[in-house]
C-alpha cells in the first residue's frame, strides 16, 4: 500500500480511530499507582483484543514483576523487516 493510499484510509476512517482511541483513554491505567493495578490489567486486553480484531496474531498480555507487556506479531514475509513496537 502507497503512502496516499495509506493516508486516505486514515482520513475516512478518522471518527472511527477517534472514537477507538478514547474508548482506549476512559481506562483509567494510571500505572505509577497501585490501586489501579486491575485498569492497567483492563488497559492490556483491551489492547489485546483490538490487535486481535486488527489481524495481528499472537496477541497477549505477558506477565512481569510489574505490569503486563503487550505482544502480537504478524508474519509478512521472510523478505519483510521486524518491527517490534
């Protein structure tokens, strides 16, 4: 996909990203305090779901000592670049 093709996409779809976007921001994952533990748990699937929905595979939320880290991969191609956000 071009870059105009790539940035008229993002313009149609501008209400609907908006609206995923605050969607995502209600959740009150405030991560520097502790009683916010189970919002930042809530933050993680809900991420894990929408890259679910998006096509990625391999979507999860990894434990660690803190909060959970969010994966997913989508193979495109031995001749394809990793990116790893």
């Amino acid at each position: 996909m071009d870059l105009s093709t790539t940035l008229e996409y993002a313009r149609e779809n501008d209400d609907a990203f908006s609206a995923q976007l605050i969607e995502f921001l209600r959740i009150k994952s405030i991560s520097t305090d502790p009683s916010f533990a189970a919002n930042v748990e809530e933050a993680a699937a809900w991420l894990v779901s929408e890259l679910n929905r998006i096509g990625l595979e391999n979507a999860g939320a990894n434990p660690t000592d803190g909060h959970p880290v969010v994966t997913a991969d989508l193979f495109s191609g031995d001749d394809r670049p990793t990116v790893l956000v």
